[in-house]
C-alpha cells in the first residue's frame, strides 16, 4: 500500500486501467451458467447434510475412537489457507513490496472466502448444531474451542473490513463507469463508496485505517491458527503431544495459502485477460515466496518427524511407524515428496516458475496441503492409549462415508461461490493503486 496521500492519476492511464479492470464486472451467461453448476451440486451436499440433521453422526465414519475426521481437517485447511491474506497484503505491504499491488486483492478474496466458511465446517461437525449458541452463551475461557471460535470470527470480521477499505477507492471510481450494468450493481457502488471523492485528507484517513487493520491482522493471524495448533497439542495423544505445533501449523498454512493465491491469479490471468496486470515477473517473484515459505516448513516436518523417531517412545513409534510404513504410508510419503520436496527443486528452477508450470506445481501443493491435514488429524486418533475391544470393525480404522465426502465438498463449493461473486462483482485488481501516480504534475480530477 503506498503512504502518500496525495494520490495522484493520468488520466489517460486511469482510463486504459479502469477500462481493462471494470471490464470483468458484468453479468454474463458464462457467470450464470458457472453460478447455476455451483449451486446444483451444493444442494446435492445440503441433502447431504440434511440427512446428518436428521439420522445423526452415525451416517459418517466417525465413531468412538475417531471423532475428528474429514470435518476437522477440512476446517484446519480452510484455516490454513485464510492466512494469505495477512502474508500477502499485511506482512509483505507494511515491508514495503511494490509488486504485490496487483496480487493483494486476489490474496484477500481467498482470506475473505475460507474464513468465512471455516466455521460452518464446524458446525458440520457438530451433532447438534442447535447447540452452537451455547459456546457465546456458556463458554469456559479453559476451553481452546472457545478461543478457536472467537478468533476465527475474529479474523474473518478482520479480513472482510480490510478487503472493503481497500476497495473503497474502485467504488468511487466505478460510479461512472459501469454503463450497461444491472441498476442494482450501480446503486451498490454509490452506497459503498461512501462518497468518497479521492481528496488528500481522504486517503490520509484510507491509508491510516488500512495500516490499523493491516498492523492488528497479523496478531490475529498469528493466533487463528496457533489456536487451532492448541486444540491438538494439549492432548497427550501421540501425534499431537508436540511443542512446535503452532509455528508448524503457521508455515504450513503459508504453503497452502501462497499455492492458492498462485492458482487463482493465474484462473484470473487467463479468463479475465488481465496478463497486463498479473504478469510472468509477478508469477517469478511470488514462486520464489513459494520456495522461501515452503523451505521454513521443511524444516519443521523434519523436526516433528525427526525427534519422535529418534527416541521412539512406544506410542509414538506405533504413529510414525503407521505413516511411515503402515496403512498411511502412501498419503504420507505424497504429501512429503510430491508436496513439498519435488516442488522445493522445480521452484529453484526459472522456467518453472512461469504461469502456467507453476500453477501446476501449486495445484499439487494444495492437494497435498489437504492430504496433510488428514494426518495431521486422523491416524493419531486410530491408536489410543486404551485397547479397542469388543468395537463395531468401523471404529477400528476410519473410512469418510460418501456422505461425509459430500458435505466436507459443499463447504468447498460455497468457498467458490464468494470468490466468484466477489470477482465478479468488484476489480479482482486494486484500479486506484495500479493507476497511482506519485507525479504531482500529471494529477487531475476523476469525475
């Protein structure tokens, strides 16, 4: 974000801009038809969670022994992935980093999306999610549930205000240039802009609040998934039992968020034609934060694998030996090699952090990001401390049910349904800070 108030537009750029950006505000048939398959398939995935409602948990694979399933690792991946936002526009914008300008309103929509859909994901969870309010009502401040679902709100309240302040100036801008658009669309752009009309004191006030919020999200960030980390290394259960839960859960969700951003910048590149503005340097530079994120959780794999099996305490050894060469094995050595180690060397390599390479290796990433947090969550669960005896075989090793699939799905496709009307809805790239000029000579008016 730049910190000159006195922001300044060509007018000749502002209109080659504005042009090219507002562009892909429209309503088409392509919106509807994409809109119209997005919304057939989540109501196949809310009959799916109305049959949960109304037979209960027991039409998943959850039981005694594995109570957290594809549920909850759903919900730490969504946590994961949310934290973009504070990486891309809080930590490298208060830095200083000019070419994330382009990238940062991508970064926030992700935020936007997967925070806000996190806590349904909980709720999914839940059997008896009529029983929500009692966490606001009755909730114990002991309880790392309570803080869980406190800061994700939190995070998320955060994360819209930031992608909303930011937008204010393309709101005013966009008053007048979104001719043969719905009335509705028009009349929302000159509520939202609350009549801003691109004055000094103005963007003094825009670039103060943008800094508060940037400079109160990265706590926030911090604490939304250190939190989550909480939820599992309070428990003495092998697998979870683990000091460097929180920074190992921090630089994961850095991986997935990062890998994301890259995936939607280049959906966005090659359908909205904005290869202008999101271009081959951009997709270089924010590979090499790829790398950098991705080296850091290298580094803390091998620590939470490398210490248990180095003492091999007995309960520990009957977890990594499960991964490592058990019923997981395969999963496990996907999501390390093929997830994490092969991309460490291709993104080393310049002709792979081109667009298209490098969303390949990012969409693998996310995959596996995923995969992760199935292990993360449900092999430690499969191996208490007390023997199973005399269990239904399901409770011994846990298998998701197509209706469980189904749901943990549809909270994925509502993910896409924000992303979609927010980028059709708003410039998916900030109008006002890639037309800014710092030239005093060339500033005019915009009508």
């Amino acid at each position: 974000m730049s910190s000159n108030h006195n922001i300044s537009f060509n007018s000749a750029r502002l209109e080659k801009v504005s042009a090219d950006l507002f562009r892909t505000v429209r309503i088409n048939k392509s919106f509807m038809a994409w809109m119209g398959f997005l919304g057939l398939g989540l109501a196949a995935c809310l009959y799916a969670y109305y049959t949960q409602l109304r037979d209960g948990l027991v039409v998943t694979g959850l039981g005694d022994y594995t109570s957290w399933g594809m549920y909850i690792a759903h919900f730490v991946f969504f946590v994961a992935t949310s934290l973009v936002g504070m990486l891309i526009s809080s930590v490298l914008g208060l830095i200083g980093y000019k070419w994330i300008k382009p990238i940062t309103r991508i970064a926030e929509i992700i935020a936007v999306a997967f925070a806000a859909v996190a806590g349904l994901v909980i709720i999914s969870d839940m059997g008896r999610p009529d029983r929500l309010p009692y966490v606001f009502l009755f909730g114990r401040v002991q309880s790392p549930i309570f803080w869980d679902v406190t800061v994700v709100t939190t995070y998320f309240v955060l994360s819209l205000l930031l992608y909303y302040v930011t937008l204010i100036p393309d709101l005013a801008i966009g008053r007048t240039r979104l001719t043969g658009r719905p009335g509705f669309l028009v009349k929302a752009y000159d509520i939202l802009s609350v009549r801003f009309s691109h004055n000094p004191l103005q963007y003094k006030i825009l670039f103060r609040a943008i800094r508060i919020l940037l400079v109160l999200i990265v706590p926030m960030a911090f604490a939304i998934h250190t939190v989550t980390s909480w939820l599992f290394a309070v428990n003495p259960r092998a697998g979870w039992d683990s000091t460097i839960f929180g920074p190992y859960f921090l630089s994961g969700a850095f991986v997935a968020g990062t890998a994301a951003v890259i995936i939607a910048m280049y959906f966005y590149r090659k359908n909205y034609r904005l290869s202008e503005y999101l271009t081959d340097d951009h997709f270089d530079k924010i590979g090499k934060l790829l790398f950098l994120v991705s080296l850091v959780y290298l580094y803390f794999n091998l620590n939470e694998y490398l210490v248990p099996a180095y003492k091999l305490k007995k309960f520990d050894a009957i977890h990594i030996r499960e991964l490592f060469s058990g019923h997981y094995a395969v999963m496990f050595y996907f999501t390390q090699v093929a997830g994490l180690i092969i991309p460490l060397i291709l993104l080393l390599l310049k002709p792979l952090r081109r667009p298209l390479p490098l969303t390949l290796i990012s969409a693998v990433m996310v995959v596996a990001a995923w995969l992760k947090r199935y292990l993360i969550v449900v092999p430690a669960q499969e191996h208490p401390y007390l023997p199973i005896q005399f269990v239904p075989e399901k409770f011994v090793v846990y298998t998701p049910t197509i209706t469980e699939t189904a749901i943990t799905i549809g909270s994925l496709l509502i993910v896409l349904i924000i992303i979609t009307i927010l980028s059709k809805l708003f410039p998916v790239v900030p109008v006002w800070e890639v037309a800014a000029e710092d030239d005093e000579k060339s500033k005019t008016s915009i009508s």
